[in-house]
C-alpha cells in the first residue's frame, strides 16, 4: 500500500503543469511513469520486462495508429465508425495478449489490460483533482 502511495505522489508530481516545459515532455514523463507503474503490478523480473518492454511498444504504437485512424476518419457515419473501431482494439488486445504471453506468464498478459486501465484511472482522478483546485 505504501509503494502504490508513493508511485501516485510520483504520477501527480510528473503530470503537475507547472514541471513540464512542453506537452511531449509531459506525455513522455506519463509514459515513464506508466511504464514503472505495469512493472511493479505486474511484479516483472529484469528477465520479463526485457521481454516485454519491446512488445508493448509495439502494442503503443498500434493501439495510437488506431485511434489516430479513428479520429481522422470522417466519411463514415459515426455509429458504425464506433463499431468498427471498437472491433479493431478487441482484435489488436487478443493479438498482444498472445504475444505477452510469449514474454512473461500467461496470468500477467491477462493482467496487463487491468493494471494498464488501473493506471489510465488514476491519472485521470489526479488530473481531475487538480482541475477542481
């Protein structure tokens, strides 16, 4: 309970608007954080995160190239756009799920959607918290 105190104090330290310069550096400090945050719930060994590490990169990128897809796409009409969209996330998480599992135990690729909304969560109530102040 006390690490997870801390790495909050962390997260809200990093996402404070007044430390970060530009927006790059914000999301990359974000990222940072996140990246220590999967780590330490998913409890991943040198040996694991050195696995797993360059397949969630990859997952990263393809899960921005869908939303970027998303949002650039306006011909369609937004129900059915939602549908799809919502389709291709579910497609490319099962596929990383697969692929996780090749990195550390199957448990902890399941685990991964879980801590990684965990921490989506939490940085949206410290930035909501710091709205309301």
């Amino acid at each position: 309970m006390k690490q997870l105190f801390i790495t909050c104090c962390f997260i809200a330290f990093l996402c404070y608007p007044g430390f970060a310069q530009k927006n790059s550096e914000q999301f990359q400090k974000i990222e940072v954080a996140k990246i220590a945050y999967i780590t330490k719930r998913l409890e991943l060994s040198p040996q694991e995160a050195q696995k797993f590490f360059p397949l969630y990169n990859q997952y990263r990128q393809e899960m921005r190239t869908i939303v970027q897809e998303k949002r650039s796409d306006n011909n369609k009409r937004r129900s059915a756009n939602e549908l799809e969209f919502d389709s291709e996330v579910l497609s490319c998480k099962k596929k990383y799920r697969e692929l996780f599992k090749n990195a550390v135990s199957s448990s902890k690729a399941s685990r991964f959607f879980e801590v990684e909304r965990e921490f989506r969560e939490q940085l949206f109530k410290e930035l909501q918290s710091r709205k309301q102040k």
